[in-house]
C-alpha cells in the first residue's frame, strides 16, 4: 500500500446551532469546490465525539505545498457564511518515512 507523499489537513470545531446545515454545505459544496482544485486528488472526511463534543478533520491528499499556491484554491477556501461560526486550524504535512509490514 502506497500512503500519500502530501497532505492538507484541516481541523475544525463547528458551533452546534449550524453544525447540521455546516456539515450539509460542506459535503455537497465545499468539499466538491476544494477537491476540483489543480493539485488536489482525494478528500475524507473525519469525526471524533468525546463528551458531546465534535471535532472533524478533513484530510486531502495533495501533490505538494505549491497546490494552496493556486489562484482556484485562493478563491474556493475559506468558511463562506459560517465564518464567524468555526473554528479551524490547517496544515501541509510531507511524507518523511514510510514503512510496510511484510
């Protein structure tokens, strides 16, 4: 199994009052709109609930640190009306070592 070389990883906590409409505009717009960008190949997306709260973490494989350089990219990112509503921090990690069990 071949792992990714790059990844964008984007952390997010989401005020519960807009959580349900935040996570619908996030799969069918956002998510879409970001992956369609040049240099982006995959997206998932992840939850973790401790004690009634909810932390979600999309990571994207992408072909390198150059593909949030992309005037697509500028223009797609970004929480749109839920602005003021999320918390989020992001990051680009590059693959360091890999190891398979044989």
């Amino acid at each position: 199994m071949s792992l990714p070389k790059h990844l964008f990883v984007v952390d997010v906590t989401v005020d519960p009052g807009v959580e349900a409409e935040w996570n619908d505009w996030y799969d069918k717009v956002h998510l879409p709109e970001i992956v369609s960008c040049p240099g982006f190949k995959h997206a998932a997306r992840y939850i973790s609930e401790v004690d009634n709260s909810r932390r979600y973490l999309t990571i994207y494989e992408i072909d390198g640190p150059q593909t949030l350089q992309t005037m697509e990219f500028a223009q797609r990112r970004g929480w749109g009306r839920f602005k003021d509503k999320v918390t989020a921090s992001s990051r680009i990690y590059s693959q360091i070592t890999m190891l398979e069990n044989k």
